[in-house]
C-alpha cells in the first residue's frame, strides 16, 4: 500500500489550490531529498497515478490499482 497526494497525470489536473501547495512543499522538502538519494527520480508531489505505477512496475511488483481515495489523498495497492 502506498499513500500519496491525489495528482493527475497531466499538469492542467494539478494548477488548483491544493495542487500548488503541493508543489510548494515538493520543491523544499520532495525533490531535494530524492535528489539526494541514489535512484534520484525525484518525482515530486505531484507525480500521477501512472507515473507512480511505472516506477512500483519497475520494482518488482506486477499489478497497481487505486485500492481508495480522498478529496486529497489517494491509495496505490501493490502485488
């Protein structure tokens, strides 16, 4: 299971008040600290619900579905 920021897959879904927010808080705090990290994706807060499949594909698990969602939050299951 994994927890992330409600994102859509494009740029026009996420210029809204809460998607800027977001991405705010992704240039101080996400992007940085995946920078810094070996991989480096840095995806940021408002990677999508593909993109974030791609990468989870790309790590060994086979099948990606949003298992819920919240006005603000969405959740990815893995298997």
């Amino acid at each position: 299971m994994m927890v992330e920021p409600m994102a859509g897959d494009a740029l026009d879904d996420n210029i809204n008040p809460v998607g800027r927010i977001y991405y705010s808080a992704s240039t101080m705090i996400c992007v940085p600290t995946s920078l810094a990290q070996e991989t480096g994706l840095a995806l940021g807060a408002q990677a999508g619900e593909k993109r974030l499949a791609e990468v989870i594909r790309s790590g060994g698990f086979n099948q990606v579905r949003r298992a819920a969602e919240t006005p603000l939050n969405m959740v990815l299951e893995a298997t």
